[in-house]
C-alpha cells in the first residue's frame, strides 16, 4: 500500500469536510477521489500532502507514520489547482526549486540540477519554454510545469488537485490522455481530485466517489458506473431518470402502474427507481401508454423526451436506431426498462 | 451488486462517532510557519508605539475628573477653536468633493495631453510636506503674494490669515483623498448600464444622475469623509495662512500645541481626547451612512 | 467620388470612437477638463512652483548659502538619522503584520487591522502629544525618566518615536492587501517541495511582494522626512540639535528668512516630487505585474 487513510477525520468549525474516512491507495495506481464541491475530497487530498492536519485518524505512507511529519518531509508531489507556480521564477527555476532548497549536504551539483530539470522539461515537452515567465505560458503549458516540479523532488506519491479543472474543454481532453499515458511511462502512484466524472472514469485505475465527507463507493470506473452503490453515485455519474415508486412484494411500481419492474429484494413501500437513459427502450406502439414529447439529435445520439401518464422520461439511443424505430414527436409508443435499481426513500 | 469486496462502503452508514463540533478555534491552522513569531511582534510593536501612548492620553484627561474635563473643553476658546477646525474642514472636504468628482471625472473619462503628468499630480499633497505646503501656500496669498495681490487688489478679498486661508491649505490637503477614493469606482463602473439608459433615451445630464452618480456616491462620501477627518487633525500646511488668531482663525491642533507650550498637559490632554472622540463619532456616522448608501444600490 | 474614398468613409462610420453613446459632446468635454485642469493648476501647481521660485528670489548662490549653512546641514543631517532609523523599524513591522494577518485566519484578525491603520486618523499633533505626555517632564514615566539620566522629549528619541507613530502603517497597509491577494499558494507549494520557512519566506514571498515593499518603503520615508506636526510637539525646536528639515523651515519662516526657508523646502520639495516620479514608474510597473497574478 502506498497510502493508507484510516478513520480521518476533519472540521472547520461546524462543518464537517471528512467524517471517519478509510482509504488505501496501491502502488503505482492512479486514483480518482471524485466528488462534488464540499464533499471532501480537496481536503483528503490536503491532508494526504500535510497542507492540513485531521482532527482524527491516521496516515501511513509507505508504511511509515506519516501524519507527525511536515509536508517537506513526505515526499509528496502536490500539483496544486491553480498550479502555484513562483511568478518571480522562470519555467527552469520553479522545477529546480525542490532541489535547490536541499540542505547543503542532500543538494544536487548544479551541473546535475541542470540536467535532471531539463530531463524533466523534455518530458513535459516544455523545454523550448525554460526561460519564460509563469504568465507568459498558457494554461496547459503551466499545468505542465506544475507537474514536473512536482516530479522534480522524485516523490513517492503524486497528488494532484483538480488538475484539469482550469483548463478549456479541449486542452483538457488532451491534456488528460497525455497525463494517463505519462503514468503509464513513469508508474508513480497517484492521486488526483476532480469533481469532473467523465475525467475520472475516462483516466483512473479506481474511482473513489466521495460525497458529505464520507466514501460512497471506491472501485474501477466500470464498476461505480454500472453498479452504483447508492443512490447518490447513481445521480452524480452519467444522467439518469429518477422515478418515484412504491415496491410491494419485489415489484416497484412506478406512475400508477404503468411500469413495473422487479427489484432485488430487500426495499419495501416508497422509494426511487434510477433508470439510465440507455437503459429505456421505446418501441413505436399506436394507442400506447407514452408519447414522444419531443426528439433532440446531439451529434451520433438522439435524446428522446417521453411522457409517460405525466411523467416525463429521457431515453438515449444512437441515430441509426432511431431511424429504424421511425419515430417522431407527437408519436404514441410504450416503454420498457432494461436495467433500473431501486433504493428505498 | 457492487464490486471488491474491502473497497465497497456500504451508503448511509451512520457514523460510529458523533463528535460535537469543537469550539470555534482561536485561528485555523496552516502549515505555514512564523505565526506565533510574527503576531506577537506585531502586537507588541503595535501596542508600544501606539496603544500605549494613546492609552496616556485617555488616562492623562481622565486625571482632570469628569467636571475638569468639561470645563477644560468647553471654553470659549476651545469652543471656537472646535468651530474653526470642523467649520473650515467641513466646508473644505465638501469643495473637495465637487472639485474632485470633477477631476476624477476628467481622468477617468477624457483624454487629453499631459493626463498622466496630472494624475501623478493629483498625490502631491500626499507627498509634500505640510509645512512646505504651509509656506507656500501663506507666501502665494500674502497681500502681496501671486494670487493674495490680485485678489485683494480687484476684489478686496484677504485670503491670509483669515478662515478662508485655513479653508484653502485644508483643500490642498484633502483633494487627493477624494480623487483616490472615487477614482477605481468610477473606472470600474460597467458601461452597460448607461448603454442601457441612452437606448431608453436617458438623456447624458439623467445617465449622470441617475446611473453614475448612485453608483458612485459611497466612494464620494468615503472621500468627503477621509478628507474631512484629515483637516481637522492638519497642523503644517495650516498654521502659517492662519494667522492663528484666538476665537478666530485658531485651529484644534494649535490649541494643543500652545496649551503643551504653556505646560498645561491636562489640558491639551483633555482638548486632544475629545477631539479624538469627536472625530470618531463623526467617521461613525459618516461609515453607518455610507453603509446604508452601499446596501440600498447593492445589486 | 473615387471608389476607395468611399470605402475608407463607410470605415470610419463602421468603427466609431468606442464611447460615442457615452460621452458629451466636445465643448462639455473641453470646460469640464479646463475646468479641473485649472483647479488643478490654482491648487497643486502653483504652491509648488511658489516653493522654487522664492528660493531662487535672490539667485543660486543665496540658495547655495542657505543651504551650507550650518544649522540647516544639522537639520538635513537629523533628518536623515530619523528616517534612516524609523523606515527599517517600520519596514519590518509591516513584513512581519502582514505575514501573520495575511497568511492566517485568527480571531480578531479585523481588530488588529484596524488598529494598525490608527494612527493615520489620529492628528500629527496628538502623535507628538502623547509622547509628551509619557515620557516628557510633567509626563506618566518623566519623573523617572529624569532620574536616571534619560531624555526622550526635546530629544533625538522622541522625534524618532513620534516620526515612528505617524508612518506605521505606511508598509503594512501596503502589503496586507498585497498578500492577501496572492494567497498562499505558492508557500504552500515550497514547502511541499522540501523547503524550509526561512527559504520559503526568503525565496517566494519576498520576491512576490517586493515592488509593494519598495512603494510602502517609499511613502514611509517620504513622510517620515517631511512630517511637522508630530515632530513640531516632541522636538523642542533647539537649532542644530533637534530641528529637522521641516522644523527648520518654520523657523527660518518665521524670522522672516524667506530665501533660507524656502531653500530648504525646495529640498523637501524635490525629495516629494522623486517620490511621486518613483511611485507613479512603480504604479506603472507593480501594476501590470499585479495584472498578471490575475489569471
């Protein structure tokens, strides 16, 4: 295990950012704590780096205790959101800051501070930008520097904190790919914050959903897509249609009846029924019990808007299907579910 | 349903553990060294040059007894001598207001040769020296001074020592308050709403009322009260237009001034104090107004 | 009419002054500037200009003398000692305040700024008052004080106390914002990169807030050297001893030495006019590296 989190916790005042929180990160991973804001997870991280001290809890990191040490101590690289760059330095000395701050004995020569920093930059592909100022680069190419000064001091975790979260959508789509092939090269293990689904799933080894303070669900992004473990995860990842339902005897009963499904057991009464787009097949039916509300056509993929007995549902499905079903608004059709979950109220 | 077996937290677990939330703490932690370090030096620093001395005046008029105090202020000298200071500074700060909302205006809208050269300008009572701007200002209107002679000479005006000389040297003093004050609020001002206002068919003279003169009014009274408060503590650029004439032309601070010459230290103690509490109040009201100004055209 | 003269008229239609709905028409623009331009002039430019003119009134080499002249060399030379002593004393007070209210959260953080920011609204006079009041004869601790052999009033000390009173919060209330602004980022990440506090605050934080040190350093001495009220009350006025440069005009004022007077104002006067050239360069510059920060 690289770091082990066990039983964090941490308050600011009245408000509760982690409450009880246990956590191991494996070697050479790349870990997702996905969340929204105030869930937590930008103070895990914190914690993780030394930046904050819990109330609560231990921290190992290695295997050593690690929650006496100062940040300088850890061994931790700490990519931080706006990227804290030294605006005063240049693109070569913001990555030779964490070795020439050495004390005098542990300090590389400079001939090998030189070298290692412009190993670096090569890896950032940055080295044309040595000499420039923080504010003279763009937003990727200062995440970038981030990123090698952090790598600079050879850490033994890397942290990152909304990496991508400054970033336009395109330069981050980029950005995120060359990050994920770079872990894959240099294998460090690797933490990053993101508040940003589609990056989590799309770039780690594990998600890790946090929401409240606490961990809703930690698995592969596979895993917490297909198999939300609560209702919470269901909502926060992808869209999804939220029924109300009342289950009787392992049948969730939704609109009045109009749809019914079977459940796995165990939620009685009323509850919610979480059914993905993709999971909602429409077939054109004349004298049905649903109407095409409306049809909106997003690049390959329909979005399909039904009214169901005044219930209004979206179903998803590829533009060739829909041409095959030949629907269109105003039609009158059935629905069915491929694959709901229902939790209790 | 979920995955990997360990890893998998089961939703909605209640916490073993309620803690009550801890006492608001007297400051949050940080990994940043040198707090303990750098606050005590700053209090103590803060407390020896400052609080202290400010505390021995409070204690020094205290000495004088409730009914000494009153009768120390309210003579009839330092009675007028409140009215000259607060009369003059008020009446300054308020030829300031318009005269800067004017300049301020003209930096901040127009273009013109040399705009730069006059928004340094614009600080030089900041910079200069208050009894150099004392001098020059009684040598420029002494009867027989660049502008004393010919005011005197067409209009029989006297402008040294008189009240209006004070008048003059506290506007010296406190234009750039006004200037500085109104001057980012304006330049920030959004020019969408007065876009808006013309296409209704506001006229420029209603868009200046009744867009940018709201909008504005907080920093222009902050201004008017900064400058304000400076004339009525000023000293150097005062005393040597004043002609310092008891009931007259004697500002506050030369009371004082005279009272520790004549070693009555309870005394000038007591006229400091209360000129200290009136100015206080006076900033009080000034803030609680500006206030009510700030949250009536808050957005 | 030529084809491309057209066109260059249809341009100057299609890109209008970029105000042209939002301002008055010219003869409005043109009063309104007259008119601050020429209360600018009465008000700012002339008493400056009046400054150099009566010390030149009788020539260079009567402006020369006054000058040389012992007594007014003393005072150039004690103003000197006073600034030379307050600025740094100020200087570190301000680094060391706006470390801890800018770096920190505390309870009674807004108290401390407040306080910090008193003695601007506090009369130049009543600054020397209270000193007088302490530490002079009549004063809490005079009786002491003369005891043991000690002058703090009508002396070097007391002008240096006074003088430290009015210009403490010239540094601090520039860097406070300054560094409030910046956050603490960049700290933060020096220490997570294996940096010590002192490297931390050496390496980042100084070169983050330099040219904001540099303006209040400026303005601290520019008012440490001029002021005259505070140092007026405390200094006793003993010629060659005890009378800085302000100090020094007023007395030569008052004896009707206008020439030496005003020579030793324009002085002072040059001292304010640097400033103000070194501030507004500083402005110029401090300010595109402040936009910078703003990403």
């Amino acid at each position: 295990m690289a770091i082990q989190v066990s039983g964090i916790t941490k308050r600011f005042n009245d408000f509760t950012a982690l409450d009880s929180v246990d956590l191991e990160v494996r070697s050479g991973e790349l870990l997702a704590l996905l969340g929204p804001s105030g869930s937590g997870k930008t103070t895990l991280l914190r914690i993780m780096a030394g930046l904050e001290s819990p109330d609560a809890g231990g921290l190992l990191l290695n295997g050593e205790e690690a929650l006496g040490l100062k940040p300088r101590d850890r061994q931790v690289g700490f990519v931080f959101q706006h990227y804290a760059l030294f605006r005063h330095m240049t693109v070569f000395d913001n990555v030779a800051f964490g070795l020439k701050v050495r004390p005098r004995g542990q300090r590389p020569s400079s001939a090998e501070i030189r070298r290692r920093v412009t190993e670096l930059l090569d890896l950032v592909q940055l080295s044309p930008f040595a000499g420039r100022y923080p504010a003279q680069l763009s937003g990727g190419q200062r995440q970038r520097v981030a990123l090698a000064r952090a790598l600079a001091i050879e850490p033994k975790v890397l942290l990152l904190d909304e990496p991508f979260g400054a970033l336009d959508a395109k330069v981050r789509k980029e950005l995120r790919r060359w990050l994920r092939k770079l872990h894959e090269d240099i294998h460090v293990t690797s933490v990053f914050v993101t508040h940003d689904q589609e990056e989590a799933l799309e770039l780690a080894d594990r998600v890790v959903v946090m929401n409240q303070g606490r961990i809703e669900q930690i698995g592969s992004p596979a895993e917490v897509y297909d198999h939300p473990a609560s209702a919470f995860v269901y909502e926060f990842l992808g869209q999804v249609n939220r029924l109300d339902c009342t289950v009787e005897g392992g049948i969730a009963h939704i609109g009045d009846g109009a749809l019914a499904i079977a459940t796995d057991g165990g939620v009685q009464g009323r509850a919610v029924a979480y059914v993905r787009p993709h999971d909602l097949g429409v077939t054109p039916a004349v004298g049905g019990p649903a109407r095409i509300s409306g049809i909106h056509v997003v690049g390959p993929d329909a979005r399909i808007d039904i009214d169901l007995a005044g219930l209004a549902l979206e179903a998803e499905m590829d533009r060739e299907r829909l041409a095959t079903l030949g629907i269109v608004a105003g039609d009158r059709c059935a629905v069915h579910i491929d694959r709901a979950r229902v939790f209790a109220r | 349903m979920v995955a990997a077996g360990s890893d998998a937290v089961p939703a909605g677990r209640e916490s073993a553990v309620t803690v009550r939330a801890s006492l608001p703490l007297f400051r949050k932690p940080s990994v940043l060294p040198g707090f303990g370090l750098t606050l005590g030096f700053t209090v103590s620093y803060l407390s020896i040059i400052v609080l202290v001395p400010l505390a021995a005046l409070i204690v020094k008029s205290s000495g004088l007894g409730w009914s000494g105090f009153w009768t120390a202020v309210t003579t009839p000298r330092v009675l007028a001598a409140f009215q000259v200071s607060f009369g003059l500074s008020f009446a300054a700060a308020l030829t300031n207001a318009i005269f800067g909302l004017l300049v301020t205006w003209v930096l901040v809208r127009y273009d013109f040769p040399g705009k730069r050269l006059v928004d340094a300008l614009v600080d030089l009572p900041f910079a200069l020296p208050t009894a150099v701007a004392g001098i020059a200002l009684s040598a420029l209107y002494a009867p027989n001074g660049w502008l004393g002679k010919p005011l005197n000479e067409l209009f029989g005006m006297k402008v040294a020592f008189t009240p209006l000389g004070i008048a003059i040297a506290l506007t010296f003093i406190g234009l750039p308050f006004v200037v500085r004050t109104v001057q980012p609020i304006l330049q920030d001002l959004p020019p969408e709403e007065e876009e808006a206002a013309a296409s209704l068919g506001a006229s420029r003279l209603q868009i200046f009322g009744g867009i940018i003169l709201p909008a504005i009014l907080p920093a222009l009274v902050t201004g008017f009260a900064l400058s304000f408060a400076r004339g009525i503590g000023e000293y150097g650029s005062v005393i040597f237009i004043a002609g310092n004439m008891p009931g007259l032309t004697e500002i506050l601070p030369l009371l004082i001034v005279i009272k520790l010459e004549q070693y009555d230290y309870a005394g000038a103690a007591a006229v400091g104090t209360a000129m200290l509490a009136v100015s206080f109040v006076m900033l009080l009201i000034l803030n609680l107004l500006q206030q009510w100004m700030r949250s009536r055209h808050a957005r | 009419m030529p084809a491309d003269t057209i066109t260059s008229t249809s341009t100057n239609i299609a890109v209008p002054p970029v105000r042209s709905v939002l301002s008055e028409p010219g003869w409005v623009r043109f009063l309104l500037i007259a008119g601050a331009l020429l209360f600018l002039a009465l008000f700012l430019l002339l008493p400056l200009v009046a400054v150099f003119a009566e010390a030149l009134r009788h020539g260079f080499d009567a402006y020369w003398a006054a000058l040389t002249e012992p007594d007014a060399v003393a005072a150039i030379e004690l103003t000197l000692i006073v600034a030379v002593i307050s600025v740094p004393a100020n200087l570190l007070f301000g680094v060391a305040a706006s470390w801890c209210v800018a770096k920190f959260d505390f309870r009674g953080k807004n108290l401390l700024i407040t306080l910090i920011d008193l003695p601007f609204s506090v009369s130049p006079v009543i600054s020397g008052l209270i000193y007088v009041l302490l530490f002079g004869l009549n004063g809490l601790f005079g009786a002491y004080l003369r005891d043991m052999g000690i002058q703090i009033i009508f002396a070097v000390p007391g002008l240096v106390l006074a003088t430290i009173f009015v210009t403490f919060p010239f540094v601090a209330r520039e860097l406070i914002p300054l560094m409030q602004e910046q956050g603490s980022d960049e700290e933060e990440a020096a220490l997570v990169l294996g940096a010590s506090g002192w490297q931390t605050f050496w390496r980042v934080t100084i070169p983050n807030i330099k040219w904001g040190l540099l303006y209040g350093v400026l303005l601290c001495n520019a008012r440490a050297m001029g002021e005259f009220g505070a140092v007026s009350v405390v200094s006793g006025h003993i010629r060659g001893e005890t009378n800085t440069m302000p100090l020094h005009v007023e007395i030569l004022y008052n004896e009707y030495n206008f020439v030496a007077a005003f020579a030793v104002a324009s002085l002072l006067a040059m001292l304010a006019l640097v400033t103000l050239v070194v501030k507004t360069a500083l402005e110029w510059r401090f300010g595109e590296e402040l936009a910078a920060t703003r990403h």
